[in-house]
C-alpha cells in the first residue's frame, strides 16, 4: 500500500531542544495521525487532526494538518530524554490509513 | 478511545508451525485491522478483519497463510500459518471505533519469532 514520505528519518538532539518532523503524500487525506512508539510497545495516538489548517497541541506537542491536505508537521518542545522513540504519522483517507516511514528521535541527556 | 489486549505478548516458534494471535476490546468496534511491523520498518497493513465475514486482505497477503476471524464486535484473531523465520515480525492488532470516533488505536503487539 502507499505509505507517505516522512522527514528526517532520524534525529539525534540534546535535551531541551525542539524537534519538527513532517509528513507529505501525493494524496489528499480527511485526518491526519501521529503516533508514537517505544521500544517494545504499540503505536500510542499523540494528536488527531480532521480539518484543512488546524493546529493542535497536546503538552508539549503541536501538530497542523497542512492547508492543501497533503501534509502535516509535528513538532515537540523543550524535548526531554522520556521522548526518545520512533513517532509515526498516518493519513486516513476513503477508509484506509497510510502509514509514515518513521521518524526516530534520540535525546541526548 | 479503546482500550486493546493482545495474547500472546511474545513467542518463539518453529518453521513449519502456526500461531493465532488474539485480540480483545474494552468495547465495540466498527472496524479492526491486523499490521505487521517489521524490525526497523513502518506498519504494514495485513487486511481488515470483517465481523460475520472474510476478511479484506492487502495486496501481497492471502487468506490460506493469515486465516483472520471476527466473530463479534470486540474480538478477533489472526493466524499466521505454516510460519517460516521471514515471519518473525510485530504483529499488531487495530481498531477503529466508529460512531463519531474515526481514529485509530493499536494493541500492544506480538512479537513473533520464528526458527
């Protein structure tokens, strides 16, 4: 299936920096998902987006759904060591989601 | 939201054998998919699984080597069948609950390992 291109694909960074990873598809999608994952574990939802230009924040974190649909950036402040994890964007469109390439983040104390 | 269980958790298997994976959900569902996740790599969609019918499958996957029940709205099971070690993977069980809530939520994974 299609899977959506996203960037960077790794991040080394040290702790207190921001972070901004983003996705892009070819395709227009109706919500727009990213997701983090820890070692070992599933996919945890971090912020959903449903329309054309919203930005959401969760914490720390804030997400926009791109206005032309095909798009949409994540980005995490002040980032602390507990963030390290590889963070995963997903578009949903006519009932399929299309998952990211990952993003894998390491915060250096 | 949903809150999802997967068993088993892990296991180690050998070539030749065949392993269902369960999935159970606090509450009912409308759709529920099964991904495999490869080590390093991003999901990849399996099929989705159908309640009182066959399930959908992605290109690249068949039903005789990943059998998929759904017989009710909060469980379902993935088989994977006559397993070889290129089966080793996460497999993971999602579900999306309708109803106003369009998002998708994921299990905690199997992680599979084949000898």
């Amino acid at each position: 299936g299609q899977q959506l291109n996203q960037s960077p694909q790794s991040m080394f960074i040290q702790e207190g920096e921001d972070v901004s990873m983003n996705c892009t598809s070819s395709s227009i999608f109706n919500t727009w998902l990213w997701y983090k994952q820890d070692p070992g574990e599933g996919p945890v939802l971090l912020i959903a987006l449903y329309k054309a230009g919203e930005l959401t924040s969760n914490g720390r974190l804030t997400a926009q759904f791109g206005i032309t649909r095909k798009d949409s950036f994540l980005n995490i402040s002040a980032s602390i060591p507990s963030d390290v994890g590889i963070y995963f964007c997903a578009g949903q469109g006519f009932n399929q989601f299309y998952f990211g390439t990952g993003t894998s983040l390491t915060v250096i104390p | 939201s949903a809150v999802i269980s997967q068993k088993p958790s892990r296991d180690i298997c050998q070539r030749g054998t065949s392993l269902t994976i369960q999935c159970q959900v606090d509450s009912q569902v409308t759709m529920m998919f099964w991904y495999r996740q490869q080590p390093g790599q991003s999901l990849t969609l399996i099929a989705t699984a159908n309640q009182g019918s066959e399930a959908t499958y992605e290109s690249g996957f068949v039903i005789d080597k990943f059998p998929i029940s759904r017989p009710n709205l909060t469980f379902s099971t993935l088989t994977v069948s006559n397993m070889s070690p290129e089966d080793s993977s996460i497999y993971l069980c999602s579900v999306t609950p309708g109803t106003g809530d369009e998002t998708q939520y994921f299990g905690p994974g199997t992680r599979l390992l084949v000898l």
